[in-house]
C-alpha cells in the first residue's frame, strides 16, 4: 500500500515541480508584456 503511494507522491512532486517553474515563466513574461 504504501510503495505505490510514494510513488504517485513523487510523481506529483515533479510535475508540481514543472508546472510552478512554466507558471512563473509565464508570469515574467506577463510583466514583462506590460
């Protein structure tokens, strides 16, 4: 039970990871925009 569930954590983990840093990027590009 709990193997599977680290690992879906890590996984989520990462893609969290992903997303936060494209969002930021997303956001410099914003201010920058304006």
């Amino acid at each position: 039970m709990r193997c599977p569930k680290a690992k879906a954590y890590r996984e989520y983990k990462r893609e969290y990871k992903r997303f936060k840093r494209g969002y930021s990027k997303d956001r410099v590009l914003i201010n920058m925009n304006i």
